[in-house]
C-alpha cells in the first residue's frame, strides 16, 4: 500500500514538472526569418537581350561637278610684245569652259568674245569683244582643213583691214582654230563667201585659200 502510494506521489511531481517547462514564443523583435524575400528578378545568364532597333541616317549624294575642259586661245599682248614688233605675234591663254564633244566651235565662240578682263589685265588684246561674241556662224573640220564662217563683222571691226590689223586679226583666228580643230589648213569665209573675207583683209584668192572657193562652207 505503502509502495503504491509513493507511485502515484512520484508521478504527480513529474506531471507538474512538466507542465512548468517553459514553452518558446515568437519574439516580437522581428528576428530574421527563413521566408525568402521578393525582388525584382533577373535575367539568367545567357539569356538573349534584344537591342533596340536603329536607323541609319539618309546620306545624301552630292552632285557631280559638270563636266570642263580646257581651251587655247591666241592673242596679241602689248605687255610680252611692248613694240609689237611682229603684227602676226600671238600668244596663247588657256580657259576652263563647259565640256563640249564639238571643242573647235567652242574654242572659237571664246576667241570671237575677245580677252577677259582679268586677260585684259595681263596685256592680252584682239581685235575681238563682247561686240564679235555672236559672230560664229558655223565651224566644222573636214580632213585636214577647218572652215570657220562668220557674221559680216567688217562694220564692226573697220581697222582689221590695215597691213598689221588683218595680220594681228588672221593669225588670232587661224591659230587658234589649229590648235582646236587639230588641222594645219584653215580657211575662213563671211556669210559663207569666202571672197568676202579675203578681201576684207586685202588678200588675193589663190592657191593657199582654195581661190576662195565657197563650197565647203555651203554644207
């Protein structure tokens, strides 16, 4: 009897000691926690990023330059020639004009418009002006020959007609259409009369100017 009660005594003292365990409670002072925290997710490596698209800017062809070409003239030049001890004496003067496919009728509308002032100014003189500008009927070559027809310029330029006027005015004229139309005859007419130049600068209808035949200036 005794043993049973000293059971029941030790069993009370161990269920009460049991019962006074302290039990754990969440701590108010917001310990660190073992939920994971949300924030703002990245990409994984290697994954693929697009960029943004760009546009190249519109280029923009700059115009070609027209076509030039350069042409020789031949004047008379008081400052080369201060005596102008030869009437027939030229010298040449070279231009940067318009490229033409017919360069002898172009060289000879520059010659026929006279010197430049800035030539003017370097002692280059003709016969020549902005008065003889539009005297160019037609300049054509033929074989070995250039023919050059002009306007009636007689009126215009009167003196060309003295002994050193028409040397200075026909070796102007005949070099410089050489030396454009690549020939080494070239014959000249007026209103397409031969005759009527040749004896606008007293000179005689013979062999060397086709005795002033009119035909090559009529086509």
């Amino acid at each position: 009897m005794r043993r049973l009660a000293a059971l029941v005594l030790g069993g009370a003292l161990v269920l009460a000691a049991c019962s006074a365990e302290p039990t754990a409670t969440p701590s108010a002072s917001g310990g660190p926690s073992a939920a994971p925290t949300s924030g703002t997710p990245t990409a994984p490596s290697g994954t693929p990023t697009s960029a943004a698209p760009t546009t190249a800017a519109p280029t923009t062809a700059t115009p070609s330059e027209p076509a030039t070409m350069v042409v020789t003239l031949y004047f008379s030049n008081t400052v080369l020639d201060p005596g102008v001890s030869d009437c027939a004496q030229v010298y040449a003067v070279h231009r940067t004009i318009p490229a033409s496919d017919d360069v002898l009728t172009a060289t000879m509308k520059e010659l026929l418009a006279g010197p430049s002032a800035e030539e003017a100014a370097k002692g280059y003189g003709s016969w020549f002006s902005p008065s003889t500008a539009q005297a160019l009927i037609s300049a054509r070559v033929s074989g070995t020959t250039s023919y050059i027809n002009l306007a009636d310029i007689r009126t215009v330029i009167p003196n060309a007609s003295t002994s050193c006027g028409s040397a200075s005015l026909l070796a102007q004229l005949r070099t410089t259409a050489q030396q454009a139309g690549m020939t080494p005859r070239v014959l000249f007419a007026i209103n397409g009369k031969p005759t009527l130049f040749w004896e606008w600068l007293q000179l005689a209808c013979d062999a060397s100017n086709d005795n002033c035949n009119p035909t090559p200036f009529a086509s």
